[in-house]
C-alpha cells in the first residue's frame, strides 16, 4: 500500500493543447518528483519539489512545470503538448531522503 | 552523469526455477543506493530490492537477492523458484542521497507455467 495516488487514470489531448496532472501523496511526505515513461522505456526525471520549491529537473524543456502544495499534493502541468508527450507520468514521494513510494501513474495520448 | 545499463530487454524462465536479471551502472560516486522495481501490467513500480553501497552484504528479501559488485559496477537481481505472479518488467535503479532516480531499459520477464 502506497498511499500515492494520482488523477486521471487516462487522459486524451491533442496537440497544442495544456494539460494538469495530479497527484496526492501521504501525510509527511515532503519531497514528491516526476517521471515521465514513455512505452517500453524506463522513466525518466523531469523535476522534484521538496517544501514546494522546486530542488531538481531532469532534461526537461520549460513547458513542463510544477507545483507543490502543503497537503502534501503536487501538479504536473505541460503546455503545448507535443505528440512525444504521449506517455506514462509517475508521481513519487517520500520523507526527505527516505524510501520513495510510486503512483500508479496517468496514461497521456497526444493526437 | 549515472547511467544504469540493462542488457537483457527479455528474459523467460520456468515457473518455479531460478533466473538472473543483469544490470550495470556508472557512477564516479562512492555513496548511493540501487533498486530494482518491479512493473507489472497494472503499471504501479513496486520496489523489490534495496542496497545501500556501503554495505558489502548482498541485500536478500524472500525469493529476491542481488548480486552486488562494486569495483565492476554490477547489481544483478536473483529469483528463486519462480512464480506465475513475478512476470513483470523489471528496472535497475541508482540514486544518490535526495536526488533523481536513474533507471535503466527495462527487462521484460516471462514466467512459463
């Protein structure tokens, strides 16, 4: 049981269009990233936040940005959504330095 | 920059024999975890397996055991007597204190009955 959950299950855009993704971590995790799979490749890091500012990102352009709230829930936001956004978006979270625990992800079609 | 290299993008086994899962890594640090995670269809990363470098003791949870290599920078993941419910993709992982998670292709497990 890892407490992570994320929203929506699926979602379909297309492109050009901005998009939201949510996640909801456990009570006291204060560090939450995001990864972004795309199908049969392992994730990859787009940024982390740690006490809502952002601490870290990965190779990521600037239309895929972040937000991290005091309830411990954060947001993927990606604008101007491109066919290669298509993917699978993990949320993960943990106390600082500590065992990370995974969403079960957001499955992103761009057509 | 770490990378973390699986050479294996399938692998097959008999239910209940053993299977070896290999991954390499690059790290000019001294200090850092590896992982491997499980994905299976539903597509949630389980975490298997956990070694901290420090620790010469190969990490063993249950059927799961590593083989860990630090001078040849090689962390392979052991699975004894295989089972119907460990078919899944697996992925090496590196990471280092706080920072990102670096994973590696995957390797796409088959248990046959």
């Amino acid at each position: 049981e890892t407490g992570v959950t994320q929203s929506p299950t699926h979602l379909i855009k297309t492109r050009g269009q901005q998009v939201t993704l949510r996640c909801s971590s456990q009570s006291g995790h204060n560090t939450v990233s995001w990864y972004q799979q795309a199908l049969g490749q392992g994730p990859q890091f787009i940024f982390q936040y740690y006490r809502e500012e952002e601490n870290g990102r990965g190779n990521f352009p600037p239309r895929f940005s972040g937000l991290q709230f005091p309830n411990y829930s954060s947001e993927l936001n990606v604008n101007a959504l491109e066919l290669d956004d298509s993917a699978l978006y993990l949320c993960a979270s943990s106390p600082y330095d500590r065992k990370l625990s995974f969403g079960p992800g957001t499955r992103l079609t761009v057509l | 920059a770490q990378t973390v290299t699986q050479s294996q993008p399938e692998m097959s086994v008999q239910e209940a024999e053993t299977v070896t899962l290999s991954c390499t890594y690059d790290t000019s640090e001294s200090d850092y975890y590896l992982f491997w995670y499980k994905q299976p269809p539903s597509r949630q990363m389980i975490l298997v397996i956990r070694q901290e470098a420090y620790k010469q003791q190969n990490a063993t949870e249950n059927r799961f055991s590593v083989n860990f290599q630090k001078a040849a920078k090689s962390f392979s993941l052991k699975i004894s007597d295989s089972q119907l419910g460990d078919a899944a993709m697996y992925f090496c992982a590196y990471k280092r204190g706080a920072q990102k998670l670096v994973f590696g292709q995957g390797t796409r497990l088959t248990i046959n009955p």
